[in-house]
C-alpha cells in the first residue's frame, strides 16, 4: 500500500485478506462496497456475523457446525450407524447430502494434515472419530476427501491408523476435480463417485 491507511480501514482489511481466496485488492474492494451501502446495512452484515458467534456451535459427536446440537444428522434414528463418512469440513457434508446416495453419518476432522503449516493430526479431530469408533463401532469409514496432496496425506494416515480396527475403509472414486474443494464437484460427479467407491489398501 502506497500510503498509511486509517487505522479501522486497515484493521477489516486485515480481517478480510484472511478469508480464502482473498487478496489485499479483492479486500480493498469489499470494504469500499460496504461502506456504500445503504444506512443500516453495515449494521445488518456484522449482526450476521455477531449471530453466528452466538447460534453455531461444533456438535459434539460428528464435529460439525450446527446451530442445534447434536446436529439434525446425529440426532436422526433414521441415519444408519454402520457407515461413518469422513470429510475435511461441514460443507463437505452439504455437498455430499445433495447427492442423496449417503445415508449413514458424518465425522468432519476440521483440515487436512499439512504439517508445514502445523497442521498435525492432533489438530484434526482423529482422536475422536477413533473414540466413536470404539464406543460405537461401524462397518465401513467413507473418507470423502478430495486428492489433493494433504488430502492424499491425510487418507494414507488414516487408513494406517484405522488398520487395528476391524473395519472397511474406503474412499471416492476418481473423477472428482483435482485440487478443487469438495463442495464445488457437481452432485452427479459427486454421487457416481461415492457408488465407485473402493477399498483402501
Ligand atoms: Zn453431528
């Protein structure tokens, strides 16, 4: 930045580079678009964002995001128990139940191992999902995990790990977009993907 900016300009700017995705440019621009919205507006955005401090929570048992607790999906009796499907974040969840082809139940690690930037198993939640699967044991770990290079990482570690438990686990098919977010694969890809699933070695 060429010159010093205002010390609150600076502060949100600080806040919104930290968003995915986003540059100092793409920050600069949403600010400025803010500040011209209509009077009442700025107050609306951030009481949304003050909202989801107060409403969302991680459920205790999946360790996804949910305003009720356990999640709607947890508390479900219709969800089958022997199937736990293994995903890196709660929208994952979103893109997998659009599919329609899942009706087991979830476990979101929070990440995926990427130890350059710290982020070590102990970070993810692993030592829960071996917890529920010792209080509850299922049939078969889907890791719905998209192939990237932490993603692959994060699958061989877990399929080390599930090893001494007596279960199966599987992962997607290819065909998934490589390098790109679970979420935005299209629900077609998505379902033939969780149909070709196969077992993990
Ligand atoms: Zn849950």
């Amino acid at each position: 930045m060429p010159q010093k900016l205002p010390e609150s300009l600076q502060s949100a700017l600080d806040h919104f580079k930290r968003l995915p995705g986003i540059g100092p440019k793409t920050a600069l621009r949403f600010i400025f678009y803010l500040l011209k919205l209509p009077p009442g507006e700025i107050e609306k955005f951030s009481d949304s964002i003050r909202a989801l401090l107060a409403d969302v929570n991680f459920c205790a048992v999946c360790h996804g995001l949910s305003a009720a607790l356990p999640c709607p999906i947890c508390a479900d009796p219709r969800r089958n128990r022997t199937q736990i499907c293994v995903v890196a974040e709660t929208q994952d969840i979103y893109a997998i139940e659009a599919t329609r082809e899942f009706a087991g139940r979830y476990h979101v690690l929070g990440g995926l191992l990427n130890p350059p930037d710290g982020i070590i198993p102990d970070k993810l939640k692993i030592k829960e999902l071996l917890a529920r699967l010792a209080k509850e044991p299922a049939g078969e770990i889907i890791l719905a995990i998209n192939p990237t290079i932490e993603g692959e990482s994060t699958m061989l570690y877990l399929t080390n790990l599930l090893k001494s438990y007596s279960v199966k686990v599987t992962r997607l098919a290819r065909g998934l977009p490589v390098g790109g977010d679970l979420e935005y694969a299209d629900e077609i890809t998505l379902r033939d993907a969780l149909r070709g699933r196969r077992e993990m070695m």
